[in-house]
C-alpha cells in the first residue's frame, strides 16, 4: 500500500476517500481553489494545497498544476474521485507518466468508455442491447436534425463525453432541435472540454438502474449488485437505492452479466458503474460505464458490508480482489438521498450565500452521513452545490425509507435553499413507497409532491413570539427583553410578522397569552435555553429550535422549516417591486452564454430572452408577458452579479416612442 495518497478532488467525495484511507494509515493529501481555502475537506485532509483561483479550468481541471503539487507534497498515488478529472483518460495517463498510482481504470478503458457513441458501439459488437439512436462522428447541424427526424421523438440529446446529466437536452419536436443541440454544445465545452453530441430515443417510463462492478489486474471481475438511480431532475440523481425495487431475478442476472461482459471487453480494472435504461416490459438497454467511483456508492456498501473506496485502494496496489463472486453477498435495503443548495420552486436554481446554521441528524445505526460543508462554509457559484448525502440502510426498502425521512427531518439549515423538503415528501409518496419509480416520477407527481418549505402559518408566528417573549432564562424574561422596552414606557408585547400581528401577555410565572387575528391561545412554557423551546399548546409539547438571521427568524418543528419576517412592512415590499417593475433580474451570479434577442424587438410571454450559465448549468430567462425589449444589458460570455438587471421588456402599448 502507498504510503502518501493526493486526492484530486472537493467536497464531500474528498471527505469521504479521506476517511478509508486514514483507516488503513495512509496520510491524505488536499488541494483547493482560492474560494475553497476554508472548505470541510481542507480542514479533513492531513495536509492540503494550492490550486490556483476558483474557476475550475484554473483550479481543479488544471492537470499540470495538479501533477506539480503531487510531486511537491511526495504523493505516491492519486485519487479523482468523481467529476472533475475522474474520468479524464489524459489525466490517468499523466500520473502513470509522472510516476503516480492513478486511483482507477487504465487511460485505455477510460477511452474505450469515455465517448457515449463509441462504447455504445462497442458494446453492440459484443452483444449487449443498446438504445435506439445515432451515435455517429458527423456532428453538422444538418446531419444532427436528420437523425432525430430517423430516430424519432421525444428524443434525448446527450453530451457524448462525461455524464452527470450535463447538457441534455429532451425535444419533443424537429423545431426544437436546434436550440437544444446549441445549448447541450455549450454545456459540453464548459464541462468537459469535448462537444460532440449523441441523440437517443427517450423512454418517459423508463427507469435508471446500474450495475456496480469491481475488476483487478489479475483478470478478476465480479459484480456488487444493482442500484436504482430513477428519480432525478434535470436529469441528475437525486435518489438512489440498492437493491433495485421490483426487478425480477433473471432481468438482475442478466444485466449483472451484461455488465461484467462490458467491464472485461475493455481490459477494465477498478470500480466502475454500467448503467442501463429499463423500459416498462424490463427489457434492458446499454446506456454508458463510469470510469468511476459513483456517488451513490455508499447504498452498495451498505448492502454489502463491503468499503468501496478500500478495494479501489488494494486492487490500485496490485492486489487481487478481497473476495469472489461467490463470496459476495447482500442483505437488506439501502438509500441515499442528496441534498443540494437549490430552490426547486424556481426551477431548481442553485441556492448560493454563506451557511450561518446548520445541523446534520445525529449518525446512528443504519444511518451514514457523507457530507461536505459545516457552518460558516460558503456555497459559491463554481461548483456542484451539492452539500451531502444522507444514507440509510434496513432489513426492509420501506424501514430504510422511513430512517431516512426521520433523518431528513432532522436537518436545519439557514442561509441556503435546499431540496428538503421535496425529498422529503417524495419518501412520503405512496406511489413511491410501492416502488413505484421512473425517470419521470417528479413530473408524473407534481401535484402530491412538496418543492418548497411551507409558509409560515399563524401557529407558527405564535410560537416565535412567545420564542421572543422569553429570550432571557427566567419566569420574567417577557420584561427583562431590553429590546421590548425602554425607560418611561410600557413593555414591548407585540411583535409583527409581515402582516401578521402577536400581542402577549405574560399570565403567570411560566404562562402566556397570545393574542393574533382574532384567535386566542395560552401556552406554557416548559423549558428554554438558547434557540431551544419546549411549550405546551393544546394539551401538545411544541419543540422547536428558532435561529435569528437579522429581520428573519427560521422556525424549526416537527420536520418543518418556516421562515417568518419580523417587522417588515408592506411598504418596503411595495418599494422593492416598483422599482424592479420592468426589469428581469438574474438571482445568482453567473455568464450570459446566450442572447436571444435585441433591442426594439417584439416578442411572446415565454419567448427566450437569454441564458446564463451558472454552478454548471444553464438557466434561461423567459418573458413573462408580450412586450418589446427595451434594453440589453450584457453581451455573451459577460460575467453578471447576482441582482443585475439583464433585459428590460415594455409590455406592449407601453414602450417608449
């Protein structure tokens, strides 16, 4: 075993590699960008250097810099991680060239799987199904059209190097093709630096299921079983499970053996992912091979015992594989869910700002927290938001599940949106916890699934007065709030919640009155302690945590995040929205990768005005009225803060002579 291990990489994967290799006493080694100098995996790691600046060309895509801080810091070996240059076949090559044990499949496998059209291909020649599709090398606008009038619609267009659900593209029609293969174009330059495309027929039944398999340098190949990765948006994972629910015995067999047929036709060595499309009938299709460790390995250790990242390590020394097919084994249910720094409502926009509180549930048995930010981290806009996985393990899918919902009521967290609350309520379907699960399962049930936190109710806005109230320990904490009074004037008991009014009043030692739109409420406090409160109402224990964020306190209960506006008036709302009127703002900062139209024009509610690209994709701004364009206030490839105004729209009747 190596003695001195550099991982490549961010985040939680680092955090996560980090732990193995501490176990088997091998020293980690770290790099980050400028903006990551105070991230969780530079605090983990045994040591951690350098980069360069944030932008990830310049950071974390930056090969020779990365060899160079190997050799400073004595690495005997590298480790990519996933993303990034994980499945970089240069990259693999030049750390065999400098001397390096690469953590992963030779630079030849890479290749052989790196381009979606040739491995397709590939695989078609050794008899494993493929889609429907065109995978060819003549990537002309014209010839692209024409094979997805061949292949027929909805078709998908998929960026033919990397994965992670960068740059495709579903099209329901031939018009819409164009546009489409821009934008997957752009999305594959900026991610991995190749943008010939594919096109496939879309299945919207279908789902996601992938076979782990291991292979050593002795010839050895043995499959881990199979993971279920269906739910998802924007065609990224958000859900995954292992095993996966409902597949009958002899469809798991043969896309095992599909799998490790694949691994062997490249010379594969390491871990690696074969993912399939099943449709409706479970009919199988090839889809592509990660080159990788997955992110959604942990469900495959749990259901296994087996410690991934510690194989990678062992069959990178040469050694043979730990066990043989025969002695593998799985037992129960596993699943892991990953929370992101983004606001489903709008379109799942990555969230970004700095984390000012946040507290992961407690790691008990059959719970596995994989996480990568603390309180106090920043969430920039260069990289993935992802903020960490919540993995939980049962002898049953359905005792996972509600381990894992249980765990996910648990999380606070303020300065950032997350996805909480969706994966949250996508445990809670019924549909879902039948098994239940495609590609297209969050569009299929829109309307039973949460997006977004619930508004504050008037329940609420009682306890976080009463949280208010009694801020000081002691009986008399409502007239010892120094905030609440002053000298010469009564005590302060009201407080106002946008519109929402609570007048208290202190009954007794321990016992309030709150008074709010015409309803009455007595409670009793129980106890109190920083943002901790326990009160009694209606004959129910309240537990609640509330965290004050200048005018905004975060209320947490019972599994619910609301967030209340203290003292701010309908005035100041109506003064920020008049004076935005007319104007489209970005809400994050990022790059107008496209501009759909200019000054003068006239133009449809839902027209494309322009697209920005920001953490990784590209988020277009529509019209949200017929009108005429008034002003453009960025060129392509221009850097815009978050707030700036970037077209101006008259509605039409209304533009200026």
């Amino acid at each position: 075993m190596f003695r001195r291990l550099l991982i490549a990489n961010r985040g939680e994967i680092v955090c996560r590699i980090a732990r193995t290799a501490r176990r088997l006493g091998v020293t980690t080694l770290a790099v980050y960008s400028e903006a990551d100098a105070g991230a969780r995996h530079v605090r983990v790691a045994d040591e951690a250097y350098l980069l360069g600046p944030a932008p990830a060309a310049e950071s974390y895509l930056n090969i020779a810099k990365i060899l160079e801080l190997a050799r400073r810091a004595g690495a005997d070996a590298v480790h990519p991680g996933y993303g990034f240059l994980s499945e970089n076949a240069e990259f693999a090559q030049a750390c065999v060239d400098a001397g390096l044990i690469f953590i992963g499949p030779p630079a030849s496998a890479i290749r052989a799987m790196g381009s979606k059209s040739a491995s397709k291909a590939a695989m078609a020649a050794v008899g494993v199904p493929v889609a429907p599709g065109y995978h060819g090398a003549d990537q002309a606008p014209q010839r692209l059209a024409a094979e997805a009038q061949r292949v027929g619609f909805p078709l998908i267009i998929k960026a033919s190097a990397g994965g992670g659900g960068k740059g495709m593209q579903v099209v329901n029609s031939l018009s819409e093709v164009g546009a489409a293969v821009d934008s997957a174009q752009r999305l594959a330059r900026a991610a991995f630096g190749d943008d010939k495309l594919l096109l496939e027929r879309y299945f919207a039944q279908a789902r996601h299921v992938e076979v782990q398999i291991f292979a050593d340098s002795h010839g050895g190949i043995v499959s881990l079983f199979d993971r279920d990765c269906s739910v998802q948006r924007r065609h990224q994972k958000i859900i995954e499970e292992a095993p996966a629910p409902g597949l009958r015995e002899e469809v798991r067999l043969r896309m095992a053996q599909a799998a490790i047929q694949a691994a062997g036709a490249v010379g594969y060595v390491g871990a690696g992912t074969v993912e399939f499309l099943v449709d409706e009938a479970q009919q199988f299709y090839f889809m592509e091979m990660n080159t990788r460790l997955q992110v959604e390995h942990p469900v495959t250790e749990l259901i296994t015992g087996i410690d991934l990242v510690e194989w990678q390590l062992r069959i990178a020394s040469g050694a043979p594989l730990p066990k043989a097919q025969s002695d593998i084994a799985r037992r129960g249910s596993a699943m892991e869910v990953r929370l992101y720094a983004e606001d489903p409502i709008r379109g799942y926009l990555p969230s970004t700002g700095r984390i000012v509180h946040l507290r992961w549930p407690e790691a008990v048995a059959g719970l596995r927290l994989d996480v990568g930010v603390d309180a106090g981290d920043e969430v920039s806009t260069f990289y993935d938001p992802m903020l960490g996985k919540i993995i939980a393990g049962g002898e049953s899918r359905g005792e996972a599940v509600d381990r894992l919902r249980r765990a996910l009521d648990d999380i606070e967290i303020v300065g950032v949106t997350t996805n909480r609350a969706l994966l949250s309520s996508v445990l809670a379907d019924e549909v879902f916890r039948g098994g239940g699960v495609a590609t297209n399962f969050l569009e299929v049930r829109r309307e039973r699934l949460s997006f977004g936190e619930p508004a504050a109710g008037e329940i609420d806005a009682v306890l976080a007065a009463v949280w208010l109230a009694s801020r000081e320990t002691g009986a008399d904490a409502l007239w010892a709030d120094s905030r609440g009074w002053r000298l010469g004037s009564p005590p302060r008991s009201a407080w106002t919640f946008a519109k929402l009014c609570v007048a208290i009043e202190l009954a007794a030692a321990d016992r309030y009155v709150a008074r709010a739109a015409g309803h009455e409420y007595r409670l009793r406090l129980i106890a109190r302690g920083g943002q901790y409160m326990d009160v009694e109402l209606d004959d129910q224990v309240q537990r609640l945590r509330v965290v004050e964020v200048q005018h905004e306190l975060h209320l947490f209960r019972g599994g619910r995040h609301a967030v209340l506006l203290l003292n701010r008036t309908e005035d100041a709302l109506q003064g920020s929205s008049a004076m935005e009127q007319g104007s489209l703002l970005t809400p994050l900062p990022g790059t107008i990768v496209a501009a759909h139209v200019s000054p003068g024009q006239r133009v449809a509610r839902g027209a494309p005005l322009v697209t920005v690209e920001a953490m990784k994709m590209e988020h277009t701004l529509t019209a949200p009225y017929d009108g005429i364009v008034t002003r453009v206030a960025f060129g392509v490839m221009e850097r815009v803060a978050a707030g700036a105004i970037l077209v101006e729209l008259a509605p039409v009747g209304q533009e200026e002579p």
